[in-house]
C-alpha cells in the first residue's frame, strides 16, 4: 500500500513538474496564448506557479530575450517537496 502511495505521489508531481517545464518551454519560444494547448498550459501551470511569485524577481531581461524566473523557482521547489515527501513516505515502510 505504502509503494502504491509513493507512486502516485511521484506521478502527481512529475506532472506537475510537466507543466511547468512545458510552460517555460513555451515562454521561451514565445508562444502564442491564443492558441489552445498553450492557453491550457498556462492556465493549469498558473495555479502552482503563482505561489511562488513574489520569492524572487518575476523576470530576467538579456537584450531582447526576457525569462520568467517564477517557474524556476516553482520547479526546484516541486523537486525538494517530492524528495522529501518520497524520503518521509519510505521511512515509514517496514521493508
């Protein structure tokens, strides 16, 4: 029961992680919003991205090229919070 909890923990945050990946993929290539998918990513990606707006600057600009850093920061925290979680869950297994 324990190793199927893992699991869907694992799976709930590598999509997450997807997402957010996914969103700054597409903010890198500037996608357009009026497009479907990419208005589906940004709308879902939103919710466990705004969270972490105000820890750091919301952007980097390098000539013309400007990066949202917010997700970044979401993604590493995605991947401490995973980590742990996983570490804590596998601590209570009898294995």
């Amino acid at each position: 029961m324990l190793k199927l909890i893992i699991r869907l923990a694992y799976f709930c945050v590598i999509l997450i992680e997807g997402l957010i990946i996914t969103r700054i993929a597409l903010l890198g290539m500037n996608a357009n919003l009026e497009n479907n998918f990419a208005n589906w990513v940004f709308n879902t990606s939103t919710m466990f991205v705004k969270p972490f707006g105000g820890i750091v600057t919301s952007s980097l600009q390098i000539n013309n090229f400007t990066l949202e850093l917010t997700p970044f920061v979401a993604l590493l925290f995605y991947i401490i919070i995973a980590f742990v979680l996983s570490e804590l869950l596998k601590s209570f297994s009898r294995e």
